[in-house]
C-alpha cells in the first residue's frame, strides 16, 4: 500500500492529509502552513541527525531558560526579527501616527500606578534623573484625556526583573494624562544595554557574529478608550546602536532629544498620536 | 536613514545582512534558511498578537516538558513528519537493503548487553513471550558476524523509562551476532501504544483531530564495522494502525508476521541487509 512507503516528495502531503480534520480553521490554516515551511526548510538545509539533535537541544535549552521573569523564546523571537515582523503586520500606523514598536519581554502586569510627575525609579536610582514629558492627541489632533501610559525601562544594571531576587519593583510604573492630555514623569536617562546573552539565544548572537545591544529607549503601552494599544519606546539620538539594534525595533520617527534642563536634569519630550480603534473608525 | 525605518518587506533583508558576519559556513547557511522560511511562515499566517504568544507558550511548554526521561521537542518533530524526512534524506537504502525509520525519544545509551538468545524482558515480563530471530548480511549476502544489535520495546505498560521512577532497565538490551551472522533473542511481542499525549504535543495531535497511536514495533539500532548504522524497526503485521502511525514511520518492506509456534510463543524472523560505509564504497 503506497500509504506505507512515504518518500521526501510525499511525506508532506500525508502529514497534510492526517490534519485534515481539524476543526478550528484558523488552526488548520497555521498548521498548514508550519508544515509547509518547516518541510521546505528541512529539505532545503538536509540535515545530518547530528545536526537535527542541535537543534532539538538548542529548542529545548530555549524552553529551560524560560521562567515567570526570563522569556529565551521571545528574545529569539525578537532578535531574529520576528517580534518586529508581527508587529509591522498587525499595528500599522496611519500617516500622521505614532508608529509602534517591539514590545520586549520585560513588561509587567503588576506596575504601581503614579500621580503625574512622580518618579519610578527607587532611592537610589539607578541612572542619572530624568523627566519625560509630552501629550497625547487622537487622530484629529484632540488632546486625549485619562489616557494610561503604562512605562518601563532598564536601569544601569538592568531591568527590575534581572536585579536580585527579580521581585523588586523598579523604573516601571502608570500614568493617565490629565483634562489637556500632558502627561509628565520622572525617571532615569535610558542606557544602551545587552539583552540577556547568558542562555541559547546569547550563543546563537555570538555564533552568528551579532553584538547583542539594544540602543537606549523608554518602553511605553498607551491605551485610552476608543483606541488601539500603542506599544512603543522612544529612543535617545545619538546612541551608537540606532543602527543595530539586536531586535531590529528602531524607527527613525521614535528618536528624541535628550537634554539637560536648567536644573541639570535630563529632560526629553515626546508627543503620540493614537490610533482610533476599528470600533471608533466604524462609527465615524 | 533607510536602515531605521525596516517594513514587512525589508525587514527579512535586514535580518540576512547581520549574520553576514557567520564565520561557520554551515550554520550561516541554516540561519539564512530558517529566517526565510521563519518569516515567510509569519507573513503568510499573519499572526495577531495573542497567536504570536501562543506560539511562544507552546514551544516554551514543550522545552519544560523535556528532560532527561521525557523529549518533547522530538514527539513534536516526529509527529510532524520532520523525523521521518531527516531520516529519509540522510539514510537512503539501495535496493535490496533494508530500510530505515524513525529513532523516536525512547533509546537508551546504557543499555545492558546479553548473550546470544537472553530475555529482555524482566520477570514478570510486561507482555506476551515472544522470539525474535534473523541473519544481518552485507550487501553482497554474506552474513556479518559480530555486529551489535541494540533493541528496544514498549510493554503493555510503556517503555521503562515511562514506568515507576522511570530507572529500571526493561525490554532492552544489545546482542552480537554470532559467525553465521545469526541473532535470536527473547522479548515480549510488540504491543500498539500511544505516543505520550499529556503534553503540548498531545494538545496538538487533539486538536488537529489526530489519534496518537503507533503500531505495534519493536526497535533495532544495528552498528557493524565498515556500515553505516542502521535505525528501524520490525511492525507487527495486522496491526490496525499501520496506515495511520502518529510518526509516520511505517514502510512495507519492515513490515513483519508475528506467528505462534510450537511452544505457544510468538516468534518473528528477520533478515537485515547493511548498507555499506562510504569509507566501505570508497575502498571497493
């Protein structure tokens, strides 16, 4: 029976025949074309079972270094541009908007809400002191009021998560923008910084003859109501890794003065355009 | 500058040109592989946001599923086919050879070896006494003496590896063939199973609308000097998954009848036929 006697032109087709049954199509269109591509894949490279085994170990490293505070899969997934790829594929800024940008693996659910102009970093902070301020408008330049700017970034010696215990709750934290939409907090002056290169995705930067820096940015999630998320950061012009982030996440449009002020403080400011969300945009 | 403002279209490009650098031609050329088919997967599939991270969960469950004992990374690669296209596109039996399939997640390096026509099966045996017997040929016919047979089987309870603390050596061991070529050795008879399905392998089997179910087998990794080693298995004719193996490992010519004899056990004979070393073909 030929359905015993599969070859490398056919085994891809069965594999395809076995799933047809699936009942989500949405699944079945995804596993269909997984299948495809990784076949393609397979086929195209031909690998020896020597070099099959690493990359099982190298998944399966992955898997391991990936805890509730360490996340290897999404910095694969980021450093192989892939984060990026779905991000270009689902937000899609309008002319005159905010543009988005990858979201990284440090963000957290939990972040303190702040009253305007409180800073996030703990006593003592962990970079030279810093305000950010700006406004957030709509897509007909309408200052946006209460909207939530849910912010994060690393300190000198890293993000809260990679610090001690990884329990402490530092440089990150919510904002709402008062009846003009401004908004304005304290923080520190983002630092360029290594993502985590200890684990799997580190060896595959260094294999592959790539520094593993991200240029200095200021994380932000921007929700309000009749909007879409906006996930973004700005980033510091000047910094020697605008052209080589490790995670392919730098739009010319995100980069922003840092200055000092009167006061000798680093002082930056940056204004967002949200996008009406698909709701709003029906009802218009 | 152009290199700050990447798009779905130009992003892939972005990605080749910083593993230019790859100093291992080899693996430059799998990276570059992978982040094709990589992205062409994702622009083809267009995930949203919560389908990127279940993506991300599923491989991240898959790596904490695989230990020592358990390799979910390969269940996943074997019952998407990738298993059985690496071993296609590496073995590649000549005419009159015998074929080759699937290695699976189950082997043991420290197998104990028996003398010529020892149980593997511990007392009390986890299934129905049964021998095994054949001849191991070169591809010119004549017997080779001396080769070791390392075979491996499931219980009516699973593999070893799958029963108590999973430490006990059961139905496994590795025989040498004698001067004839010959080997014979007792077993319990092959039984079907379930590929473990308690993982996120199982979830995908489930919801693809996939049994998990292999046909009864009975594995062999046969090494001899000047061949190249060979990974198969025997099937039990009449099985009632040998069209539908959850790792599509089956081929006609491994297919075997597994008979009563005059003793009320079962009994199987195979002859295998190596294939030569390249070294081997080389010197011819």
């Amino acid at each position: 029976m030929a359905i015993r006697n599969f070859n490398e032109e056919t085994l891809t087709a069965e594999v395809l025949r076995r799933i047809e049954d699936t009942s989500n199509p949405r699944l079945k269109q995804v596993m269909t074309s997984l299948i495809k591509h990784l076949h393609s894949f397979v086929r195209e490279v031909r690998p020896n079972p020597d070099e099959w085994m690493t990359g099982i170990r190298f998944l399966t490293d992955t898997g391991h270094w990936s805890d509730d505070k360490r996340q290897e899969f999404i910095l694969m997934s980021d450093t192989l541009g892939v984060s990026m790829l779905v991000d270009f594929l689902n937000y899609q800024a309008q002319a005159g908007m905010t543009e988005s940008t990858v979201q990284g693996p440090f963000h957290r659910r939990d972040a303190p809400e702040y009253p305007l102009g409180a800073n996030v970093a703990k006593d003592p902070p962990d970079g030279e002191p810093c305000v950010v301020r700006g406004t957030i408008r709509n897509a007909d330049g309408k200052p946006v009021a209460g909207a939530a700017l849910d912010i994060w970034e690393t300190g000198e010696h890293g993000y809260d998560t990679q610090k001690g215990d990884g329990n402490a709750m530092d440089l990150r934290g919510i904002f709402r923008t008062d009846a003009e939409g401004k908004f304005w907090f304290r923080c520190v002056k983002p630092v360029a910084y290594s993502v985590p290169c200890d684990g799997p995705v580190g060896k595959m930067l260094m294999a592959t003859g790539r520094h593993p820096m991200r240029p200095a940015h200021l994380h932000f999630m921007i929700t309000a109501p009749g909007h879409d998320c906006l996930v973004t950061h700005i980033f510091v012009k000047g910094d020697k890794y605008l052209d080589s982030d490790a995670v392919f996440g730098v739009k010319e449009s995100l980069v922003v003065d840092f200055k000092k002020n009167a006061a000798g403080e680093w002082e930056a400011s940056y204004d967002f355009v949200l996008k009406p969300s698909k709701q709003a945009r029906k009802a218009a």
